[in-house]
C-alpha cells in the first residue's frame, strides 16, 4: 500500500503484459463505508481521463471496472510525496543548492495547474500530500477526486452544518486532515481559501491560494498563518482564512526574494478577484526567484501536453466505456480511428461495442472479427475470446491454441483461462485442467482457474454446458398435430394422426395409445402427469403413471365437453359462451355456472392468488370471474377483435390482453383501468410476462404483414418497445429467447444483446419451452426432437484490449523525432527538393501513431501536385507488398538471390515471395520491435541455408529457418535496446 485518503487506498502493482509498475488506486473499504459516494468516484475517474498527458500531472493510463466501481491505473510516482519531503528536511532552503530545488518543486507544480486550468478543471485540494515525486525527481500534481469543472458552477455545501458549528470543533488532530468524509466541505483546512468555507463560487483561484501557503511551508517551513508548533482548532483556522492577514514570507525566512514574498501574499488575497488568475502568472515570479537565489537561469522552459496517439486513445476509450460514458467513449475510438486505420484493438472495441449496443448484428460482429483474427496473433486470441463468449466454443479452442503457440503469448494467463474456460464448456475435462494450472502458475492470484480446478478434482466427468442433448427421430410417425412438454419436463407428449406417444427426456418412446378422433385438429393440454386430448366438442381425458420403470396410461376417460385447460391440478374450464369448472377427476361439476360471455371463449388466466378467472373471446370482452358465486366483477372493453392471448402480471395487478387486429390493452385489474393500449400490425398470438414491479417485461408474438411471427419487447415501467426480432418468443431464465425457421437465439435483458446464435440445418417447425429449465425441446422439419442445453447464466461479456501505452519519455521522444522529421521534410519541400522531402515525410509517418498526422496528409497532398505518379513509383515501388490490416513495415532485408524478402511491422516478421508479391507466413516470437533483419548466406550447418536473422528491441536475437518458419536459435545478446545490427561472413 502506497497510501490512503478520505476516499481511497493506492497500491502498487505490476502490470504483467505491460511490464510496468503501476498505482492502482481503489474506494476506501468498498462496501463498508456508510455513504460511499460512487458518482463523486466516477467523477474523478473522469476527470483523470480528461486530463490526458502532461508531464507535470500523474498520468491515468487506464480505468477498469470491479464490482461495479471504477479503478484507477496510474503512473507510479515512487519518489514519495512533497509532505514526507518536508517532514524529513532539517529546515527551509539555505544553500543555492537547496534554494534551486525548492523553486523547481513549485514550478513544476505551476505548471501541473497550469495544465488542469487549461483542460477546464479546479482542482481545489492542492496540498503537499498531492504533490508526488518520480524516481527523476519530477514533481506532479495527483489526486483529482475534489476536482470540479470551471464552466460550471463549483458551490461547496455544508450539508446543513451551520459556519458556527464548524468553527466550534474539536482541535484538528493531523496537519493535512481532510473534511471530505465528515460532510462538512470539500478540501483540507490549512489549504482551503476563503469562497470554499463561504460557499461561494470555486475557481481556479482556489488552487493558486492553496499553492500560495504550499509555497510558504516550502520557502519558510511554517504555515502562513499557524505557527510552528501549534495545533489550531478548526474555528481558529477559519477565522485566519476569513480575515487574518498574512506576513510576508521574508518575515519568517529573511532569504526569500522580495518580488516571491509580494508574489505570494497578493495569491493569499481574501477574494478570488484580488488573485493571479493563472498559475504561470506565479510560475515567472518562482523562474525570477531561482535565478536569484541560484546564480542561473532556469534551464526548461513551459511543458506542453503531449498529444494521446491512437493506443493511448484505445485507452481512454475502454476507460470511458467502463465508467458508462459510452458516447464519450465511441468518440475516442473514432478518433484513434482517423489516426491510424486498422489499428487492431481500436477496431477490435469498436466492433464489440458495438455489437454489445445494438449497432450491430451479432453476425456482422462474428463476421469482422474472424477478418480480423487473421492480421496477427494478438487478434487471434482477442478473436478467441469473443468466439468464448459467444459460446463458439471449438472455434475458440482454435484461435486461442493458435494464439499461445506464438513466442509473443505464450506466457499469457489470462490467454491459457479463457482456453481452459473453452474446454470446460465443450466437456473436455482434462485439456481443461491444463489449461486452468498453466494460467494459475503464470498468475497466481487467479481464483477463477482456482476455483475451476478445484471443481474438476470434484467432478468425475464434464456435463455438456450447452448445444444438443438429445435427438430422435420421428419420421415414420407422420404428421404431428400437436405436442406438449409435461411440467416435470421428464416427458414429451406427441399427437400424430389419432395417435398419442409419450417418450421420456431421451427422445424414446415410453407408451402409446390410439384414440379415436371426430376432427382433424385435435390440441393436448397437460397438468402434471394428467393429459387431455382437445378434439372440438369432446375431450379425453388420461394420466401418466411411471412404476418401476414402467410407462402407462391409465384412467382413460371421454368427456363430452369442450375443454378449455386446467385452472389448477384438480379443476378443469369447460364451455364455450358459459364457464363451467369441473373436477378432472370425475367430471362432476364444481361451483355455478360463469354466464357472461355472448361468443365463444378463446383463452383464460387463473388468478391463484385471489381466486379470481380471467378470460376473453371471440366477443371482444376481458372478464374478471369470482369463482365462489359465479359472478363476473369486472368487464374489460376496448377490443375490436377476437381476444386470443391473456398474460397475468405479478402480484395480481397487472393483466395484458392481445386480439387479432393486433391491438395489446394494459389493465389494472383491481378497477379493470386501461393502462395503455399498443398496436401492433397484426394478429397477436401470444403474451408473455417476464419478472416483478416495475421491472418487468412483456412480450408480445405477432403475425407481421408478410405472415412470419415477430417479437415485440415492451419495458413496462416506460410502456415502450424497445426492440423487435423476427421469430417467436420462449423464455430463457437470464434473458429471453427468439426462434425461427433456421435456428435460435438468445438475448440479454435490459440490454437486448444477442449472446448466442444456434442454427438449425433441417429448420424449425416447433420450440417447447418451460420458465422454469433452461433447456428447449425443437421439432424439426425433418420430425427430429432436438433438446437443447442453454447456458443457466448470462456469459460475461469480452474484455476490452488495452494497448501498452508507452511511458511520457518514449510519448515525448516520438514526438521529437516525428517534429525533427517533418521540420526536415518541410525544409526540403521549401528548397524544391521533393524527392528528398518525400523520403523523410515517409520516414516521419514511420513514427508509431503518426502514419495520418494531419501534417503529414497535408505535405503528402502538395507533394503529390510536384511529383507525378510515375516518378513516385520508381522512388519507392517495385512490387507492393500488402500485409493484413495495412500495417506499416519498418524494416526489410532482401535475400541475396534477389527472390525473397522478409519485413517487419511492431515484433512481426513476415516473408515474401518477391515474384508474386504474396506473403508466405509470418514469425512472431520478439516481444519488442524488431530492429534489424538481417539474410545469413553461412547458416548451412544449423540446417539451412540462407537462414534469416533478427534483432529486436527486447536485447535479443533470433535465428529463423525461412523454408519452414522454425525458430533455430534465440539469444540475449545485449544488457540494453538494440538500436542496429548487421552480420559479418564467416
């Protein structure tokens, strides 16, 4: 632990991909904390993103999400903090040594403020304890979490605290403690100025006040206005900031320059309005002071914000994303897009976030990203874990083995989970189990792949997850009139011609029976084990009975009654115009009849929590039935057409009916209200409600224009659909479910994602559903009955790459050559040299993230009106060699035969076959650029002659057989970066 505030803790961490020690700053006992204020959290994490580059402000590299809160990945600044600095010096500046060093500390931190100014940000809790040193002895500006925006209006509130209350408290215990946690302001005492107790307006101001008494703690080692040595109350501290005068700084420390100790009184000033409004006004004061006091001048001048390239704007965009600024975040990655096409991650997030909103098909997504898992290795295994969470589970296996055969991904745990996660899902036990121990030795602290292989000791052998169960065929039975899954979901029963077949969950028929039939439309309803075969104007009536293993049906009965269903196990509704229960037992008839209805009923709902029948038909009326005296309490109207569907809402207050007109009426059943009314172009043919309150959804199944069901989501707390699919609905424990002709899918709610995708080769005729089982019966075109598995759970959706972002040296190094570069270009093109120009304008869009530059388009654009086509040709071209995705090779080597060349783009090599121009296979295994390739005529004793060698910026070097791809020999032959290599004959 680095350190803890008012509202989080500071770790160091490592970053193993990135190699790369890393601040992780999280919320303060997260969960435990009485009035833990996530939205202020999420406002910091955005105001740390905003803030970009700069060298005088800790960098915010990335942002992640765990358990719903944002955390923050920072540059480590492990030179401590400018508070244990002055707690451990034996005293103010008296060397010119020690003066220099003092005045650079503040400057460093004008400038830092300087910087979050310009970006729109008060800070307004600048203190020594945020102002942080790197091992360079760099001072910069840390901890955002109280920033707030200038444009808007910054007002403190005291939470109902009256000023006399808060100037009455106890003795402050600790010099820097803050007031964050206690609800009476934001900021820290000894450095809050006078508007932030008066709860007036906080702008910039408020920083160059703090920084002011920052100043005099540096320059003099005392407070402006607490002496050394006491411990003032908070009331006392008020009073001073309200009213006290300050000294000046030369009456405490007589060294410090006259102009500074002016300087600093005049940023002390009681009203924002009497203050510098910028830092940089304080900054050349402090540049005047250091020359003063040092005998020099001050050697750097003002930093500027270095500008995010596109892995940098990957970054900010999945950092965006993770704190729910999706707009925010999609215009990131279009910038990083403009910048620099094809960029692997930048498109890779893209195409799953947009997937993951709805922009896109899950198809379009699967689509782009298999196109994509073929530009390199790191796309394959990103590709891989999407196929993951689609549940393409062999294909995932392929991409990510492929992946980890790389040198470059090898030791990659979070590669070797997904894998072992893959194989778990397919049932393959073992290679499961190796996978989970590879990840778990190459990190740790994974406690997935712990707790998986702790679930595989357990188990003797894998269920399936998902896909197919079971399949038979019933091909020889004919036409299926009708079939319907029995409640326990142990049974299937079928109705082919006159006769009914029951077959258990395996597809295999248990017991038959022929009835004889009067219509040719018979329809089954079930309860339990009991079955009644609806034919017109007459019913039969049966029970399944399974006694040691033995299938019958028994009690075999006809009623001459039309059925309508079971109400509950014991009664059954029969009629038409009038209602009449009766025990399914028997047939005997049980309470009065329901008299009301004047044309046929279509459908009913029970009511079991109250008692209560609700039913509709062809008369265009919704009932309400009490069913101890037969009466019918309220009458629902507003239809034009026959009613077909009801759906009953929890909790018995909500009731949805749909017609054949495609009208869908909301009721409030306790006064029989309409709600709302939704229309729909064309018949309904059924309600399904989904979940409790306020929360839940309806879905409504319509016959469209063209005669296909579609499937309508409505959100009932807004009464607003939100979406339609073409199919059917059935119901799938996570989310909802759709199917149609050629397979089914699989959606999330409130979302709508489309998580799974299961296509049907012979077609679907038919889905059995139950709430309940997360598994579908499927009839097929061919009479095939599919049982399908589902997932129990929503999948997790893929991770969003981050890109290693290079460290603020290697940004500003790039930066300079990139500027050295172009000035050279430009120089050359005012000269007329434009071949020269051209050259080092290539050399320039060379530089990593600069490839389209706006300055290198616009010299790229004039230098295309001075050199025609053909002449560029011959400057740079003789064969195109294209590689996947378009990236940029930096460098090549040709063969001394003149018919191969190998390239190289990042850490990827590829070879070429130079008389067709085609690519002939790529190596990766150089875990940096690779700097230098080089053909070896004299490698005929390692196998093969000639051999290709290659040297990469991780001190390495590589010996390849280029015949078959093979990686001969790998040594580390530097302590630093290689820079240039070349090879000497034999």
């Amino acid at each position: 632990m680095l350190g803890k505030g008012g509202m989080g803790v500071v770790y160091q961490v490592f970053h193993r991909e990135w190699n790369r020690q890393l601040a992780m700053k999280v919320p303060l006992a997260l969960g435990d904390q009485e009035g833990f204020d996530l939205k202020r959290w999420v406002r910091e994490a955005h105001t740390w993103i905003d803030l970009g580059l700069h060298p005088r402000v800790v960098s915010c590299w990335f942002v992640r999400q765990w358990k719903g809160v944002p955390i923050l990945f920072l540059d480590l600044y492990s030179g401590g903090s400018l508070k244990e600095r002055l707690e451990t010096r034996t005293g103010p500046p008296a060397t010119p040594e020690e003066w220099g060093k003092a005045l650079t500390w503040l400057i460093h931190a004008c400038e830092g403020l300087q910087h979050a100014h310009q970006m729109g940000l008060v800070h307004r809790d600048i203190k020594p304890a945020n102002l942080l040193f790197n091992s360079e002895d760099t001072l910069a500006v840390t901890d955002f979490g109280l920033g707030k925006a200038i444009s808007k209006t910054a007002t403190e509130s005291f939470e109902g605290e009256s000023l006399e209350a808060v100037m009455n408290s106890a003795a402050m215990s600790k010099q820097e403690t803050s007031l964050t946690r206690t609800g009476v302001m934001s900021g820290t005492p000894h450095y809050a100025p006078p508007e932030q107790w008066m709860q007036k307006q906080v702008g910039p101001e408020a920083d160059i006040y703090a920084l002011a008494i920052v100043a005099y703690e540096v320059l003099t080692g005392r407070h402006p206005y607490e002496p050394p040595g006491e411990r003032w109350t908070l009331g006392q501290l008020i009073s001073a900031h309200l009213m006290g005068k300050p000294e000046l700084a030369s009456t405490f420390h007589p060294d410090v320059p006259q102009n500074l100790a002016q300087a600093l009184v005049y940023c002390l000033g009681k009203k924002a309005t009497d203050r510098p409004r910028y830092p940089n006004e304080l900054r050349e004061v402090l540049i005047h002071a250091f020359k003063e006091r040092t005998g020099r001048d001050y050697a750097f001048g003002m930093p500027q914000p270095l500008s995010q390239r596109a892995d940098a704007l990957n970054n900010k965009a999945v950092s965006l994303w993770s704190i729910g600024l999706r707009d925010e975040a999609v215009q990131a990655w279009g910038e990083a897009d403009r910048l620099e096409r094809n960029h692997l991650e930048v498109t890779y997030n893209r195409m799953i976030t947009s997937w993951l909103t709805g922009r896109r098909s899950a198809l379009e997504a699967e689509t782009a990203i298999r196109e994509l898992s073929t530009a390199s290795v790191r796309g394959r295994s990103s590709a891989g874990m999407f196929m993951l969470s689609r549940g393409r589970y062999e294909e995932a296996i392929s991409m990510l083995q492929e992946a980890l055969e790389s040198a470059m991904l090898t030791d990659d745990g979070t590669i070797w989970r997904g894998l072992g996660e893959a194989h778990m899902a397919a049932g393959e036990r073992e290679r499961a189990q190796d996978a989970f121990e590879k990840a778990l030795a190459l990190i740790p602290t994974d406690q997935f792949s712990k707790r998986s292989i702790d679930k595989l000791a357990k188990t003797g052998s894998l269920e399936k997850r998902e896909g197919v169960l079971v399949s038979s065929n019933w091909k020889a039975r004919g036409r299926l009139a009708d079939w319907l899954l029995m409640e326990n979901s142990q049974a299937i029963v079928f109705l082919f011609g006159n006769k009914l077949v029951v077959a258990g969950r395996d597809g295999l028929e248990k017991v038959s029976l022929e009835i004889p039939m009067r219509t040719n439309a018979p329809v089954l309803r079930a309860k339990n084990s009991h079955i009644f075969v609806v034919d017109g104007q007459q019913a039969w009536f049966m029970s399944v009975v399974i006694s040691e293993g033995v299938w019958k049906l028994v009690g075999l009965r006809q009623w001459p009654h039309r059925v309508i269903g079971f109400v509950n196990q014991d009664q059954v509704l029969t009629g038409d115009t009038t209602l009449q229960l009766r025990n399914r037992t028997d047939g005997s008839q049980i309470g009065p009849l329901l008299v009301g209805h004047e044309k046929q009923v279509l459908t009913f709902e029970m009511d079991q929590r109250n008692g209560k029948l609700l039913t509709g038909g062809a008369d265009r009326v919704v009932r309400v039935w009490n069913l101890k005296d037969g009466q019918c309490e309220r009458e629902g109207r507003g239809h034009q057409n026959f009613v077909d569907c009801l759906a009953l809402g929890t909790q018995s207050q909500l009731a949805v009916s749909g017609d054949r007109s495609g009208v869908v009426i909301l009721w409030h059943l306790p006064q029989m209200e309409k709600l709302h009314r939704f229309e729909f172009p064309g018949a309904v043919l059924s309600l399904h409600l989904k979940g409790s309150g306020r929360d839940q959804t309806l879905f409504v199944v319509y016959r469209s224009q063209d005669e296909v069901p579609r499937t309508a989501v409505v959100f009932m707390d807004r009464l607003q659909v939100v979406m339609e699919r073409a199919g059917s609905f059935f119901n799938w424990g996570p989310g909802f479910g759709i199917w149609q002709e050629r397979g089914l899918r699989l959606f999330g709610l409130p979302e709508g994602v489309e998580w799974r995708s299961h296509r049907v080769e012979s077609g679907i005729r038919d889905l059995l559903f139950k709430p309940e089982r997360d598994e579908v019966f499927v009839w097929t075109e061919e009479s095939e009955c599919v049982l399908y598995k589902l997932p129990s759970s929503l999948p997790e959706p893929p991770a969003l790459p981050l890109v290693r972002a290079n460290t603020l040296s290697e940004v500003q190094q790039a930066r300079q050559q990139f500027a050295h570069l172009m000035e050279t270009a430009w120089a050359s093109y005012r000269a007329d040299d434009w071949s020269d120009s051209y050259w080092q304008l290539s050399r320039a869009r060379l530089v990593e993230g600069y490839s389209r530059e706006p300055e290198t388009l616009e010299l790229l654009s004039r230098l295309a009106k001075r050199l025609c086509r053909r002449e560029l040709r011959e400057m740079w071209r003789v064969r195109e060699l294209t590689a996947p995705g378009g990236e940029n090779s930096s460098r090549m080597t040709v063969d001394y035969g003149g018919s191969w060349a190998a390239t190289s783009a990042g850490h990827v090599i590829r070879l070429w076959d130079l008389k067709n121009g085609t690519c002939i296979r790529g190596l990766t295994g150089h875990r940096d650029e690779v700097v230098a390739l080089r053909y070896w005529e004299e490698g005929a004793r390692l196998g093969a002659a000639p051999l290709l060698m290659s040297f990469g910026a991780d001190r390495t070097a590589r010996i390849w057989n280029p015949n078959t791809g093979e990686l001969l020999k790998q040594s580390a032959v530097a302590e630093h970066p290689i820079i240039s290599a070349g090879v000497c004959p034999a």
